[in-house]
C-alpha cells in the first residue's frame, strides 16, 4: 500500500530506457497528449535543482505527459532531441518537438508551457 500512495504523488513519469522513451511517446502521441520533457543529469546541480519545479508543474498541468530523462541513463532519447546541455525542456505535441528551451529559468518554463497547453486546447476545441 505504501509503494502504491508513493506512486500517486508525483506525476513525472522517469524514463529509464529507450524502449520507455519509445513506449511514452508513442502512446502520449497516439492519445493527441502533449508532452513536457526535462532532460537532466545527476551531476548537474542546476538539474536536479529544477526537479522540485518539475514536480510541480506536472501537478498544475494534469492533461499533459511530464517525463523525465537522465541524459546518462537514455543517451540515445537525449542524441535523438539533439541536447547538449542541461537542463534543457522539450515541448512536443505529435511526437515532434515543437519548443525547447535550454537552461533552468522556472518563470520562463512555465510561461512557454502554459502558451503552449493554451495553443492546443484552442486546436481542439
């Protein structure tokens, strides 16, 4: 039961294999659901600094996919994206990248995924 209400509180889903990367994508693009990507590393202190903020924004924003990538762990998702530095957040919508955004400047993130959740409720409704 424990194991289970640990689960329930975060809504960042971390990718740890390229097969999940595949499995995320494929099934958030198949849904119509967009996706926030943080590419991060354990050794960046500005990274791991941005989990917290991550956390919470997965939270504020319940209709989309949150993920989270270790650079190191899944080198093959981060070559894919062409990252190069971390942190750097990935906006997607149909399996393509539509918004990147390089560094750790939480107002700035929030802004471009509120436009961009903003955008696409207006394609849909």
């Amino acid at each position: 039961m424990e194991g289970l209400e640990q689960q329930n509180k975060t809504r960042v889903v971390k990718v740890d294999s390229l097969e999940s990367w595949d499995f995320y994508v494929t099934q958030a693009t198949n849904q119509g659901t967009p996706i926030v990507i943080h590419f991060t590393a354990a050794w960046c202190i500005p990274s791991v600094a941005m989990n917290p903020f991550f956390e919470e924004l997965a939270s504020s924003f319940p209709d989309v996919l949150f993920l989270t990538v270790d650079v190191d762990e899944v080198k093959e998702a981060a070559t894919k994206l062409e990252i190069k530095a971390m942190p750097t957040f990935v906006l997607m919508k149909n399996g393509a990248p539509v918004d990147k955004l390089v560094g750790a400047n939480p107002e700035e993130i929030r802004k471009r995924i509120d436009s961009f959740v903003q955008s696409i409720r207006v394609y849909v409704a």
